[in-house]
C-alpha cells in the first residue's frame, strides 16, 4: 500500500523502496524497483454476522502478491487468496502497474494499475467481457513524518460494474522503524469501513503489519497480519 514507504523511499532504494500494497486497501502509488522482486504475504480473520443473525466467522491463509520491477516506469505482479484452510484455493490474479508520466502530477506520485482475477474453478475464458479490475493510484507527502495514499478504482466482472475508493493517511511514530494508519474505504454498494494499521521496518528488507478494520454501519470486524520482504535482486 505504500503509506508508510513514501518517508523513507530515497533511504531504501538502493535496496528496493519498501512501499507495500499491504495491509491497507490502497495500493502503493510507487513501484518495486526494476530488477527486485518482493513478496507481500499474509493471513485476516472476519468477524461478521449473518443473515441469520447468528455470528460468523472465516479466514484467509496464506493471501499475498508477489511483485517484479520489470523496469523504472512498469511493475508485474501474481497473487493468491486461499480460504478456510491451506491448499484451498479461492482466488488468484495477475497484473501490472505503470508509472504515469509528466509534470502534471507535480509533487504526487502516480501510477495505474490493472490486475485480471482468475477463478480457480472456470479459469480464464477470451470469450466475452474479461473480468478487469482498474485503479488510479496516487501519493505524496505531508511534511517529514507524513504521507496518503488515495486510490479510485473501478472493475468488470461477469458484466457488472463495480467501483472504489480509499485514502490512507499515514505518520511516523518515534524512531524506531515504526508506522501507523488510518483509512477510510468503500465500495459499491457496500458501507463505509475503516482500517487502523501499524507497520514496523525490521532492516532494509523486512517490512511487518498489522491492521484492524470495522464496518461502520454494522460493526463487522476484520484484522490481519502479515509481512513483506525483498526476495532477491534479479541480475538482467
């Protein structure tokens, strides 16, 4: 998500900037740098209620995307989602993100990303409407110890339109590698929620989090952890 990378990104680029696509829902308006790859895993609990009334409870591990800087201005990436337990899995995708060019942004980091969902079950099927998912994404700093990260988004799915969007406003807490967050999100027809994260720098490599969510109608409840590391950087 990159709220707490924008700070520390010219420190860390000789080892890959450490701006995250997780745990927040806005993704980081940076790139993994060209010939790094980074691996962004992790695990959420859900706390909900359903239509029943009865409580109701599900979790997702391993999730997690495995992105490669391609080049200065283009990002790949694969993901996977597996629900209720190891070797089920529920979701997958691929994707790019590209660095927007020109002066128009000024002082903001921009990037578009594109990812495509993959259901395990049908595959991918050319025919008809691809399945696509579309996100602006933008960053920039506030001051020394501050940075947001705003996303808008929209996606194609079995002929429906859906849409996002999130801002993330995130601060610098002490000296000691720490970072916190909040965000508010929504999407289509769904109510507004908000994210309360932590992320903590180990070294140059290693990133940890942590992020509480709630829906604010409902009071549904979502918490997740994980943690993201440079893999390796690819000799060309």
């Amino acid at each position: 998500m990159g709220i707490g990378g924008l700070a520390v990104a010219g420190a860390l680029a000789a080892q890959g900037d450490l701006a995250t696509d997780r745990p927040s829902e806005s993704a980081a308006a940076t790139l993994v740098p060209g010939g790094f790859a980074r691996a962004e895993l992790g695990g959420q609990a859900n706390w909900f209620t359903e239509a029943t009334g009865e409580p109701g409870f599900s979790y997702s591990v391993p999730l997690g995307i495995v992105r490669y800087g391609l080049s200065e201005n283009w990002e790949l990436r694969v993901g996977a989602q597996f629900a209720q337990q190891l070797g089920e899995l529920q979701g997958a995708m691929v994707g790019a993100k590209y660095r927007l060019p020109g002066e128009f942004w000024g002082d903001v980091d921009a990037c578009w990303l594109v990812e495509l969902p993959i259901n395990p079950a049908q595959g991918i099927s050319l025919s008809g409407d691809l399945p696509m998912a579309h996100r602006l994404c933008l960053g920039r700093a506030l001051g020394q110890l501050g940075s947001v990260t705003a996303n808008a988004g929209w996606g194609l799915a079995s002929g429906v339109s859906t849409w996002m969007a999130s801002a993330a406003f995130s601060r610098t807490l002490g000296n000691q590698g720490w970072s916190g967050f909040v965000e508010p999100f929504v999407y289509t027809a769904q109510p507004l929620r908000v994210n309360l994260g932590v992320q903590r720098t180990v070294n140059d490599s290693w990133m940890l989090d942590f992020v509480y969510g709630r829906n604010a109608e409902n009071g549904d409840v979502q918490v997740g952890v994980g943690v993201s590391f440079t893999l390796a950087q690819i000799e060309e």
